[in-house]
C-alpha cells in the first residue's frame, strides 16, 4: 500500500475482497526484486511465503546491497518490514528458567536454608503459570522474560553461597514475584532502534541490568554502583528513551541506598522524563515512585506531596501492579508523618494495611508505631512496633535493613519511656546491622547515631551527646540526607545545655534554615523557636527572644486541630517563659499567616485508642522509616 497507493486486494463486501484475493496482486512499482519479495508475502499457500521474519530481512537486506541507490520510498518499507521483525524478536516468548541452575541453587540453598528450597521451587511453579496466562501479551511475555534474567542474576551471585546471602534470597524472590507481570495492560514504548550497533547496545543493557536488581534485591548494591554507571551511560548512546528510562530507574535505586541522594534525584529526575519521552508508561509510573522516595529521603516535602499525585495518575494511567500502588500509599503517609499530620498519616496507613502481605505489611505496621509514638501514644506504638519485629524476624535473616529500623524505632519508645539502658541496647544492635550492611558513614547509621546522642542527652552525659551528634551529623551531611537539620537541631540543644549559647544559636540558625527547605512548620520547626528564645533570653537578648514564643504560640494555633493535642505543650512552655521574660524594647507582636492548602481527603478513623499527653523529649527525631 505505501509503495502503489492502494491495498494489495479490494473489495466493497466480504465477497468481492475474497474473490480478488484469488488473483495475483498488481505488481508493486520499484525494482523487480522488491516486487517478488512482496509476492511472496502475500502468498496464500503459508509455505510459500518467508519462514521467518529475519528470511525476509535479509532478503531486503541483500537487495539493498545489491542496487543502490534505491528509491527512499523502498527504504522507508524495507525499514517498515524490518521494525516488525526486531518487534518480534523483542516480543519472543521467554526460556523458562534453566533447570540446571535451579538445580545448582537447590543444591547449595538446602545446604545453607532448607526451608528456602520450597520458595524456589514456588517461585519456578508462579513463573510457568503466569508464562500460560500471559499467552502472547507483548509486556506480559517481555516481563516474565525480564523475571527469568533476574532469578538467573539472583541463583548466580556469589552472595547466595553464604548463610546470610542464601537467607536473603527469600526476600530476593518476594520482590520479584512473576505474579505482577500479569498486571501489565499498556505498553507503547518506542520499539527498539532499527540501527544495528544501537540494538545491540539496548540489548546489551538489558543484560546487564538483572545482575544490578539482583544486588539491590539482595540488599546490598554498594559493589555493583560502577557496573550500572557504565550501564547507564551506554544506554544513553543507544538513543532509546525507554531503555535510558529503565537504567536510570535502576541506578536511582543504587545511589539511594548507597547514600548517594544528589545523585539518586538526578538520575530519577532524568528516568522520569526519558519515559515520558519513550513513551514508556509503566516506567513513567515506576519513575515517579523513585522520585517520590527520593524527595522524602532528602525531606524536599512540599514536592514529595506534588509528585505523590503525579505518581498515582501515572499508576491509575497504566494499571501498575499493586505493590508499587502500596509502596506509594506508605510514602504518602510518611509525607504526612514528617509534616506533623500525624492523624492523615495514620489514615492512609489504615487504609493501605488490608492490601498488604509480608514484608509490606512489617513496614505499614513500623510506620503506623511510628506514628503512634510521634503522636504521644507509646503503648500503641509499642503493640505496633513489636508485631512488625516479630513478622520481619519470621521473614527475614538476621542480619537485615528491616530488622534495624524496627530495632530503632522500639529503642525510640524506651527511650520515651526513660529505658534508656534498653533505648541504647536496641540502638547499638541496629548499628552493628546497618554498619555491616549499609557502611559506616552511611544514612541509617547517622540516624542510629542521631538517636543514641538522644539517650546520652536524656542522662546529661552531655560530650558522649555531642560526639555522636557530630557522627550523626557527618554522615547526614556526606549524604544531603534531610534529616540532618534534626541533628542541628539537637547540637544546639547539647551546646546550650553546655552553656554555649553562642553556639546553640549558631546550630539553631542551620536548624532553621534545612527546616524551610524541609518539614516547613512541623512540630521540631514549632519546637525550634522555643529553644532558640531559651538561648536568646540566656544571653539578655529579650526581644528576639520574645519574638520567637509569640511565633511559637502562633504556630501551635494554627496548626490542625487533630494534631495539636502533639504541640500543645510547646505553647504551655512558651507562654511560661514569656510571662518571665522582661520587655526591655516593645516587640511588635508576630502574626502568621495560614499557609494555602489543598483541602485533606476523607480521614478514616484512625484505630488508636484515647491519646496520652505526649512525652516532652529532649530533641527533636524522625520517623526513621525506609522510603
């Protein structure tokens, strides 16, 4: 059709169309050989016609050689029939995973964790099946082959030949579950380049992309950071916007968990675009979620809460599977969380716990303690924080992230508790966990470092507070982590119950300005203002210091009335230390303004019983949650 202008056969009924198909085409204008090539495509007999669609191409190919120069028209259909077979070899059904490599992973996981052996074969059984159902779907076939290439990644890493690595393999094969291929609808990416060097290039990273997920599935990436960088780089030489989307995704992930977060935003920022652009839907979706994670791992809030929208549209757009749709509902909450919306927090969580399983369901019940202790409510916190333990050392070895952050979080309940000899136990078997899988200098050791100083400062064991400060705040700083304006926050508080106040302010002034970048007028931004008036009236400067209660008290004001019971005692203090502090100039009294807000959706109840007055703690704390 696109070489004579009109359809090989016609008809104006179903009648005519099949008695004109009983006669040879019209010869096609072009060269001769070209003509018979289509000939035989339109062949009735399928025996007559190509065997194949890479016969054909190389019969075009041969022709192309062998006249040149062609007419562009008969380039434009050669290239035409060309691009329908790179499609089909793209869209080939996928080998099922090889029996002898599971044989070798049966062999050395019943040796180190029998009880891992029945989740391979459960894994290879979920496989085969979702192979039937997916039939032919183009981004079903191709994610299932995706899926194949990773177990094959995971079974081939030297990690698996450990104790620890082979218990890890269990949380490996949950995070990758063939299941989800299923979910797959829409897929118009741009098909692959028709360039023979650059599909060779997009090939090859597809390759080299399941060993890189099998490290993050693993737990650790900080080995495989060179391997995705050289990945990403060459992806960009292909040209092919979904294969530069998909490398990049993946690289996000490594930077993030290596503390890396400059680079983590970089790299999800451009995935997100390079999809668009691919016209890659479920990696448009897939980026989104990376940035989220991303922009509440460096606390840029205001625009974790804009992306979270987007993100969902992107998800409702190509019916992503639902555990990106989870993993997306636990963001939100923790967005939030850190914005001291703790009852919204707690709604969304709620609301997200029904569709979660395993390790989702650990991590809804961590952010849900998580928020109970934020919100004054220890014993809920403690209910929740315990069952998450509990579920994650079912599911998980010894040594792992999961662990460390529910460790945490129930060191920080005895913390409030005044148990500080169990706080700072819980808190030193996190460290040697993240230590040993994270690095020392990395995020959640600096939160962990963060917390201890906490205990220390709770005992007024001041320098040990300040040097784990200091350690917290190196590391946080090493990253751009988001949370480091709580460790400012908490040097200030150690340098003033030191007697410097110079100093404190000079941390309280850092506090300030990460907290605008950040939580914007949250509970520790509220709290700030307090302890800077407290450091101002020390050194006899009443007006400033007068000035930071009247905002203090202006803030808890204005704040939601479902979360203000959390801050009430902040505005007790304040007024106290205003009724004490002399005027010695007439301060103009400070007026804030509400900040324009969307309107909240519909709350669901939250299932936390009568809330305590919150505990005053002596610094300030994050949800210490992993995005």
């Amino acid at each position: 059709e696109a070489l004579a202008a009109r359809r090989p056969f016609t008809g104006a009924t179903l009648a005519e169309l099949a008695a004109a198909m009983t006669k040879p085409p019209a010869p096609a204008p072009g060269p001769t050989w070209l003509a018979a090539a289509i000939r035989r495509c339109l062949g009735r007999d399928p025996a007559a016609r190509f065997a194949s669609c890479a016969a054909l191409a190389d019969t075009l190919a041969h022709g192309l050689v062998r006249r040149r120069p062609v007419a562009i028209v008969v380039g434009i259909v050669a290239a035409a029939v060309v691009a329908s077979a790179a499609t089909y070899l793209a869209t080939r059904a996928p080998a099922a995973p090889r029996p002898e490599l599971l044989v070798i992973a049966r062999t050395e996981v019943a040796t180190l964790v029998p009880d891992l052996v029945a989740s391979v074969d459960r894994w290879t059984a979920s496989w085969n099946g979702a192979r039937v159902e997916a039939g032919v779907r183009p981004i079903a076939v191709a994610c299932l082959a995706a899926r194949a290439d990773e177990l094959h990644a995971l079974l081939s890493n030297p990690r698996v030949a450990s104790l620890e690595g082979a218990a890890r393999l269990g949380d490996a094969l949950d995070a990758l579950p063939p299941s989800e291929c299923l979910a797959l609808t829409v897929d118009d990416r741009d098909p692959v380049p028709l360039d023979p060097d650059r599909a060779a290039t997009v090939a090859r990273v597809a390759r080299g992309l399941p060993a890189i997920r099998a490290a993050l599935a693993l737990g650790d990436a900080r080995d495989v950071a060179p391997a995705i960088d050289a990945l990403v780089a060459a992806a960009r030489t292909s040209g092919h916007a979904p294969t530069v989307a998909e490398a990049s995704i993946v690289a996000a992930e490594v930077a993030r968990t290596t503390s890396r977060l400059p680079d983590a935003r970089r790299l999800a920022d451009a995935a997100f675009v390079d999809a668009l652009r691919g016209h890659a839907g479920q990696l448009v979706a897939e980026a989104a979620v990376e940035r989220v994670t991303v922009a509440g791992e460096l606390r840029e809030l205001a625009l974790a809460e804009e992306l979270v929208d987007i993100a969902s549209a992107a998800i409702d757009a190509v019916h992503a599977p639902p555990r990106l749709a989870l993993q997306l509902s636990r963001q939100s909450a923790l967005v939030a969380y850190n914005l001291g919306a703790y009852a919204k927090a707690t709604a969304i969580l709620v609301a997200a716990r029904p569709t979660a399983t395993g390790a989702e369901l650990s991590a809804i019940d961590s952010a849900l303690g998580s928020t109970a202790r934020a919100a004054g409510d220890l014993d809920e916190a403690q209910r929740r924080l315990t069952d998450a333990l509990a579920l994650d050392e079912k599911l998980h070895p010894a040594m792992h992230p999961d662990l460390a952050r529910d460790l945490h979080n129930l060191a920080g309940v005895a913390r409030l508790r005044g148990e500080l000899d169990r706080a700072l136990e819980l808190y030193r078997q996190a460290l040697v966990i993240e230590v040993a899988l994270r690095g020392a200098r990395s995020i959640e050791v600096g939160l962990t470092h963060n917390s201890i100083g906490l205990v220390a400062l709770a005992r007024g064991d001041l320098p040990t507070a300040r040097t784990e400060l200091l350690a917290a705040r190196d590391s946080l700083a090493l990253a751009h982590h988001g949370d480091l304006s709580f460790v400012e926050h908490n040097l200030g508080i150690a340098s003033a119950a030191l007697g410097d106040h110079e100093a404190a302010l000079a941390h309280y002034a850092a506090a300030a300005a990460l907290y605008a970048q950040t939580i914007g007028d949250a509970p520790p931004a509220i709290r700030l203002n307090l302890d800077r008036a407290r450091s101002h009236r020390a050194l006899h400067q009443l007006e400033p210091a007068r000035t930071d209660l009247d905002r203090a008290i202006a803030l808890v004001a204005q704040t939601a009335e479902a979360d203000r019971a959390n801050v009430a005692w902040i505005a007790e203090d304040s007024r106290a230390l205003l009724a004490t502090t002399p005027v010695h100039v007439v301060a103009r009294p400070i007026v804030v303004e509400p900040v324009p807000s969307r309107p909240a959706p519909a709350q669901v109840r939250a299932p936390i019983s009568p809330v305590p007055s919150p505990r005053r703690d002596v610094g300030v704390y994050g949800s210490s949650q992993t995005w």
